[in-house]
C-alpha cells in the first residue's frame, strides 16, 4: 500500500454527533481517527449547532471514542 507522506486534510461529516449512536457515526468516527493516525489531523464535520458539543465531545474523548 502506497502511504501518502504528504499533509492531508481530511474531513468526515456527519449530521450530527450524540452520546450514544450507531454504525453510521461509528464508521466516521473510526475513519477519522485512521486519518488522523496516517496523516496526522482529520476533521468531523457536523451541521448540527449544539452548545452542549464541548461536554459531549469530552465525553467521547475520555470513552476512546474521538481522538484530540
């Protein structure tokens, strides 16, 4: 597999992102975080405006689900 060295933006969007979801959040979740790995940053986009995203997206972070 031929690995790109070069810096990549990579973007994942989303409706939105909750608590608890399923596979479709999952499958952008995890796709981002193998961007991340192998190119250093990756992106979630989501275009629902939810002030309570700092404490969700905490929560996530500490449960391994969403990287830094």
């Amino acid at each position: 597999m031929n690995v790109q060295t070069a810096p990549l933006d990579a973007y994942m969007v989303t409706w939105q992102v909750e608590h608890e979801f399923g596979g479709m959040t999952t499958v952008c979740l995890q796709r981002a975080a193998a961007f991340a790995e192998c190119y250093g940053h990756a992106s979630v986009v989501t275009f629902y405006a939810d002030p309570a995203y700092p404490e969700l997206l905490q929560g996530l972070r500490e449960r391994g689900k969403l990287s830094e």
